[in-house]
C-alpha cells in the first residue's frame, strides 16, 4: 500500500489505541512533510490551489496517537508536548539560519534552504515555508500554511492555518509577498504573488475588500465555501467605510475594510526590496 493508503486507512479507523507499525506509518508520514516531498495544498498548472485532505488527516491522525511526553531541552527549557511531534530536527546541511532567541519549528514542517528565522518565531506542524523567505521576530505561520518563494513575514505577523476541516484550503502567500508587521491573514485566504500588505492589514475569510483602482469588490464566495482571494501584485492598505443605519450616521461609526490602492510598481519593487546583506 502507497503512503497516503496506509494513513487513509489509519484515519479512517477507530481505534483505542496505535501499534508500533502503525506509529511507524506515522513517523514515515512525518519525515516526508519535513522532506517537502508531499503538502497541505498544492497549485495546479493553472494556478488553482487545492487541499490534499488525506495530509491534513495524517497530521490529525498524529495528534490523536501521540502521548504526552516531556520533551524538554534542558532542566530549565521545559515543554511537555504529544510524543508524535518533537521539535523540528534541523541541521547546518539544511541551510536554515535561525538565529538565536527562543524559536521553534515543529517537526513537520517544510523549510526550504536560505530561510531565515529571528526570533522569536514559530512554525507549526504542516506549514510549507519556500526558498528565500524571512520570518521575522514573533511572527507566526500557522498549521498547514503555504508560504512561497522571498515572502518577508513583518515583526508580529500572524498567518493562521486552516487544519480543519481537513478538506478546506489552508492560508496561502504566494511568491515575492510582503505581509507589513502586525497583519494577520487567516481562514483559507490566499494572497497572490507580489501582493504588498501595509502593516496592520487583517484579511480573514469574511472580510470584504475594496478595490479602487480597478472599482471591484473582492470577498469569498456565497455560501461561507471558497476563499477570500487577493489579486497579485495588490498592494493593500487597512482602511474604514461608514457603517449602515440611522444609529451609526448619527455617531459617525464606521467599519474596519482593507482597500486596494495600487498595484506594484517600480516604486513599490524598490521601497519593499529587502536589504540582501541581513541575508
């Protein structure tokens, strides 16, 4: 039986307790995320992102088998967390700087060569982080979130995840993005490559945004199913519209909106390149 065979069927089965084959299964399933051979989601050739639920059952299915263990560094470093997911084992020949200061990457996660990491930051079970990225201090990549090729995730960035359910597409940055300090994107939203988000943008799955260059109106589709989809090379700014009704007009409230005021230039490409010397 292929790999996914084998976890399909371990999730599909209930079932008190795991055997060793079957934690060995596990590990298998495991090393192969860290590996990057299999993901989360995937883009197609044309550009459509999809989930691969049978992986985000896999990653489910080491929750439910691990045990609490202490997997504490040292008598002063403690962590108690389930057996199924130590810290990621990362070496030199991996190419990743992490630079000192308290971060974790859980094992996994894909992180590519020539990622850099300040601390403090994390990365959870699942995550797909591409070549050339930089996270930077207390920023965040969720479970299952796909993050491109040169991504910088500003100071405090939050990227959520989507690991449930197992069949919805996970939070997606796409190539050459620049998400500001302090945004949040969440809830299966995918921002298109060389999108630029302004610091304190937050784009979820019900939130409505405002083009005014191209006079569109961008949310996810009827119904709650899809993904709120930012175009490429958008640059977004946090913004505000009046809020509706008698009571609101009174008092002058108005509603959180993200807008789209532009689209990337030669301008934008030069206040955004990163300085290739902290690399």
């Amino acid at each position: 039986m292929s790999l996914r065979e084998r976890i399909e069927a371990l999730a599909a089965t209930a079932r008190p307790s795991f055997t060793d084959a079957d934690r060995a299964t596990f590990a298998e399933f495991r090393a192969a995320l860290t590996r990057g051979e299999i993901r989360a989601a995937e883009r197609s050739a044309a550009g459509e992102w999809r989930a691969n639920a049978w992986v985000k059952q896999g990653i489910l299915l080491g929750f439910k088998m691990g045990a609490l263990a202490d997997l504490s560094v040292d008598g002063t470093f403690r962590f108690f967390d389930k057996d199924t997911y130590p810290v990621r084992p990362t070496t030199l020949a991996d190419r990743v700087r992490i630079v000192p200061g308290g971060s974790t990457i859980r094992d996994g996660c894909y992180v590519a060569p020539g990622v850099v990491c300040m601390p403090p930051m994390y990365v959870n079970v699942g995550a797909y982080v591409d070549e050339g990225t930089m996270i930077d201090s207390h920023a965040l990549v969720g479970s299952c979130a796909q993050i491109g090729k040169r991504v910088h995730l500003s100071a405090a960035a939050q990227v959520g995840g989507v690991l449930e359910p197992v069949g919805a597409v996970p939070v997606i940055i796409e190539d050459d993005v620049l998400v500001g300090g302090g945004c949040g994107v969440y809830e299966g939203t995918i921002v298109r490559e060389r999108t630029v988000l302004a610091p304190g943008t937050i784009l979820t799955g019900s939130t409505v945004v405002h083009d005014v260059v191209r006079e569109q109106v961008y949310r996810r589709p009827a119904g709650g199913q899809g993904v709120l989809e930012i175009p490429a090379g958008a640059v977004v700014v946090p913004g505000s519209r009046a809020a509706q009704g008698t009571f609101a007009r009174e008092r002058g409230l108005s509603l959180y909106t993200p807008i789209i005021i532009k689209y990337r230039d030669d301008k934008t490409d030069a206040a955004t390149l990163l300085e290739e010397a902290l690399r």
